[in-house]
C-alpha cells in the first residue's frame, strides 16, 4: 500500500464516514493540533529526564489518538465503526498525577518564565500546544453547537484542559528533579 493517495492534492480531507471536507475546516484544524500535541508528548517520552514518566505519558498519547479518532468522526452520520472513548477516570488519573507531584513541590506564589533545562521546555511547548488544541476544540463545540451540527463531546475539552495542568505540574516537577531554577515573573510596573 501506497502512503500516498493523491486525493487530498485539492485541499480536501476524509472524515472517518468518507465525506469529504476541507483541510481548512476547523475540525481538521482541532485534530491535527492534537496529533501535534501528541508528537510533542512523544518528545517529552524521548527526554531521559522523564523515563520514570514513559509509561504515564504513553497512555497521554494513547488518549491523545482516542481524542483524534473522536474529532475525525462524522457529526452529521452514525459510524458504523467502534470509536474509542474517552471517560471520566481518564480525567481522575490525571488528576492523581498532578496531586502526587504538587505533594513534592514548593508552593507556587508567584509565574514562572518558562525554561531552566531542555526538558523543562519541552514540557511548556506541549503544554502550549495543548492549550491550543484546548481553544479549537471549544471553537469547534460552540461552532457546532449555534450551527445544524452536534457539538463534540464536553469531556474532549474537560480532557485537554486537566492535560494541561498536568503539563504545566510536570513541567515545574522535572524542573525541581533536575535540580533547575524557577525563575519567577517579576512585571516592570
């Protein structure tokens, strides 16, 4: 089998139905800025300073794929093909995460500039991205929902926001594990 098909050489796309949209539409727009939050968790995966973290960051990805196959699918048909789905312990086990890290983390008082080792930067640029997918993702839901359309399910968005903050914890938790400073933003007033 060929990788390439030529059918998208005119800007258009399939959704998992079949139908085709544009490569501009805003759900293509959502789940391609998931697949690019998904290769920035698998360079946070690669990053030796998070080897105790691959086997947490592996089911982010996994999730991350449900996620893309949910946006990919067809609001105007049923699908005749098992779609895997995202739930609520999906949200917990995130929050267990981000709970057991800040057990070991000084308090936060005040922004921090994003930086301070390779790693910890790698974190902020996902966390940034998921932010992103977070923003179209609700674009999208709104979109569909003042149009003829469903909007996507709440939890995708619930989802991508708890992911965030687990980015963000883990980012201020590798920051702390190799041992490098947190530098805070201190405004010009």
């Amino acid at each position: 089998m060929k990788i390439y098909t030529k059918t998208g050489d005119k800007g258009t796309t399939s959704l998992i139905s079949g139908r085709r949209v544009s490569k501009a539409n805003l759900r293509i727009e959502s789940y391609g800025t998931v697949d690019e939050l998904n290769s920035y968790i698998g360079m946070l995966r690669d990053q030796k300073e998070l080897a105790h973290r691959k086997e947490i960051l592996i089911e982010i990805q996994d999730r991350l794929f449900t996620i893309g196959s949910l946006l990919a699918s067809d609001p105007k048909k049923v699908s005749h093909i098992a779609i895997p789905q995202i739930d609520e312990t999906d949200i917990t086990d995130l929050e267990v995460a981000i709970d057991v890290m800040n057990e070991e983390l000084p308090l936060m008082t005040h922004f921090i500039l994003p930086g301070g080792h390779q790693a910890v930067s790698f974190c902020h640029l996902a966390r940034t991205v998921c932010r992103r997918a977070e923003r179209r993702c609700i674009e999208l839901h709104t979109s569909e929902t003042e149009g003829e359309e469903k909007g996507i399910d709440e939890i995708i968005i619930r989802y991508l926001n708890r992911l965030s903050d687990y980015i963000f914890v883990l980012s201020r938790m590798t920051s702390h594990e190799v041992k490098a400073d947190e530098i805070a933003w201190k405004p010009r007033v």
